[in-house]
C-alpha cells in the first residue's frame, strides 16, 4: 500500500518531492468540501489500494500547520492530468500555490511552498454551495457517502482477495 504518514515534520514530504513530483495540499481540519473527495477519487481511480504497485506511487501526509491538518497527496508528476480531470469532475480547479494565512503578524505560506505543489479551489457551481433542504443533507454528508462506498467496496475487495489466498 502507498504510505501514509501524520506528522508536523515536513522533511520526509519535501524529501519526496523531486521534481518528477507533484503534490496536492487539501484542508483537512477544517475541512474544506470537496477534498476529501478528490483524494478518495484520484486514489481510486488512478492509485488502487488493490494494485501494490501503483499504489505504492500516491503518498499521503496529514500535516499540522497553524492549529490545522493539511492532507498533502504526493505522486507522480504524469498524473497532473488525470488530477485535473478528477478536479474538474468534482467542481474544483487546481490553483497555484500553496495555503497561505494573512494577519497582524504578516504572511504565513504554508511550509511545503515549491513549484511542484499545489492546492485547489471550487469554480462557480461547486456542489458545496448546492445543500438540499428536501433531503435535508449537506454538501459534506454528500461528499462523505460518495467516499464511503469507495471505500466499503474496496474492504469487500480485499477481504476476497484475503479469501482467495492472494
């Protein structure tokens, strides 16, 4: 499986990132909608916990900065594409550069500040502004139930693998 990490130590992150690299920061906590569902995607679609090998290309990072988690994705630079479309399918658009805080004691960038990362940002008619009051969800609770039946099939995927001896 690919490697997982949380951390307040940037170094490993930055050591990774070669530049055949790319990686994503994604607010965790708060958590920014939309997010959680992109790494959910790209990692489903593109870095399969089922296939050892490519999966063993997607590095996640939790990262505390500023009383926050940032999830730093980090992979192969052939992939930018494929992160695009994953964006574009969810509302969002990669954005240059990286979170940065503004207040009176001036600018904070967030540690991991190179040309190879990136952070995204939702276009006009992202579904976190569409909340159904019939059903009476959020755009959280949406985003949440997409990923969760990624993941429930990937448990159900894997426990046959386990059956069959794999």
């Amino acid at each position: 499986m690919g490697h997982f990490t949380v951390s307040s130590d940037y170094e490993e992150a930055r050591k990774l990132l070669t530049p055949d690299k790319l990686a994503v920061v994604v607010m965790g906590a708060p958590r920014r909608i939309g997010g959680k569902a992109f790494l959910t995607f790209m990692e489903d679609r593109h870095f399969s916990p089922l296939n050892g090998k490519l999966n063993a290309l997607w590095t996640l990072f939790f990262l505390r900065w500023e009383g926050m988690i940032f999830h730093v994705a980090v992979y192969p630079r052939e992939y930018r594409r494929h992160a695009e479309q994953v964006c574009q399918e969810l509302g969002l658009r990669l954005a240059d550069g990286v979170p940065t805080i503004l207040d009176g004691s001036g600018i904070k960038r967030f540690p991991l500040d190179q040309p190879n990362v990136w952070t995204f940002e939702h276009v006009p008619g992202h579904f976190v502004f569409k909340n159904n009051p019939v059903e009476g969800k959020t755009a959280e609770q949406y985003e949440d139930e997409a990923c969760e039946k990624i993941h429930a099939r990937w448990a159900e995927e894997l426990d046959e693998i386990r059956r069959q001896g794999l």
